[in-house]
C-alpha cells in the first residue's frame, strides 16, 4: 500500500518523518527520473512511512507506480512467445525428362518374293523388335513398306502397303493399339541394293541378291517407363 498526499498533508509527513529519524536527510517532493510520483531524500530514496509504505506527491498517478512501492500496479513485460520453428521446404523431387527412344530394324527376312506374307524368320524379328519395346512407352510405330525393282510401279507400291499392313497386324496382335501404328508404302523407291549389285534379268540368283529390298522399316517414338 502506499499513501496519496496533498500539499498540505505531504509537508506535515515530512516533518513526521524527521522527527522520527527515518530520513537522513530533507526530504524532496522534485521528480526523480525512475520515481516520479513518490516523496524521495536527498539520497533519491523514496520516503516511507515508520509502518514502511511510500508515499506519493500529489502528481502521482498509476502511470507512475513503481516496483518497489506500487509492484501490483507495475506493468509486467509479456513473456516473448519462442518463434516458430520453420520446416525446413521439402522440394519435390524432379519428375524425369523423357527422352525419345529410337529402334529402326530393317527387316529384309520379313517376305519372300512378290510375297506380303510373314516368313517364320521374319515374325521372329518382328518378335525381337517388339521385347525391346517393352521398357518404352510408345507414342507411335511407323511401318514403312517396300518392293524390289521387278513389278510395275502401281503393282510394287500396292506390295509395299500390304507389307506394312502385314507387321502393323501382327504387332497389334501383340497388344500394341491400332492408332499406335502409322503404315506408308514406298513401292520400289527407296531400294537398299547399289545401282551396280544384283544386275541382270529375273533369276534366282538376283531374286534373292535383292532379298534387302522386300522390306519394312519399322521405327517406335516414344519414352523410357
């Protein structure tokens, strides 16, 4: 507890409190930096009753108060609240770049002569062809048909096609989807043979030298599963 005094009643306790020896000194009512408010010494103490309370100046307001006097008047500081703790950012991880995958085989096993019918040698290719497809995920399959030099070419175009069509058949009987599969024919355009290999006129002999031309290219686009 402490006591409000007015000017009056500031000047009898003061000299009460002479009297009775508790000050050392003159007591001063003039402010103090820290104990505005409060009846202090010549020491800055501030000056207390003999039952050992302070007493305040007529100025004082709780604004004032001090610990030492007024404590429960006192503004406590508030306890800082810990700063939250940051998570640290996860990244995501990367999703992996696709890249196009090319296998091209030249399948000059796939047909016989004047033939767009699969040989036994050729859907084992075929068969090799497509087990290396099966860590891709295809986003087409182009299979592109040709002829060698004997026929008309109409006649030899028309071959080309039904090639293509007969390996985009059997790949689908494999699992592969329809539109997964682009078909061209090339006739006898594209030949692999030199100008200066398999001369002369139709014979056994130069039927099979030109066995490389009766052939689909087969070419899968797409990327690693």
């Amino acid at each position: 507890m402490t006591y409000t005094l007015n000017k009056n009643q500031m000047a009898l306790a003061v000299s009460c409190a002479l009297a009775l020896g508790i000050l050392s000194g003159t007591a001063s009512a003039q402010s103090n930096p820290t104990k505005q408010g409060y009846v202090v010494d010549q020491r800055s103490e501030v000056a207390r009753s003999g039952t050992g309370l302070c007493w305040h100046t007529g100025y004082w307001t709780p604004a004032m108060a001090i610990e030492e006097c007024d404590p429960d008047l006192v503004k406590k500081p508030m306890a800082a609240e810990p700063a939250p703790q940051k998570l640290a950012a996860v990244a995501p991880a990367a999703a992996p770049k696709p890249a196009a995958e090319r296998i091209k085989l030249n399948a000059d096993t796939l047909f016989d002569f004047d033939k767009a019918v699969l040989r036994p040698a050729g859907k084992d290719a075929l068969d090799a062809f497509y087990a290396k497809t099966q860590d891709i995920n295809p986003e087409v399959i182009t299979a592109v048909g040709h002829a060698d030099r004997f026929g008309s070419d109409s006649y030899n175009q028309s071959l080309s096609e039904r090639r293509a069509m007969a390996v985009k058949s059997y790949l689908m009987g494999k699992g592969i989807a329809d539109n997964r599969i682009y078909t061209e024919g090339k006739g006898e355009a594209q030949p692999v043979t030199k100008a200066d290999e398999c001369k002369g006129a139709k014979s056994a002999k130069v039927v099979a030298c030109l066995q490389p031309d009766r052939r689909v290219d087969i070419e899968v686009i797409g990327t690693r599963k």
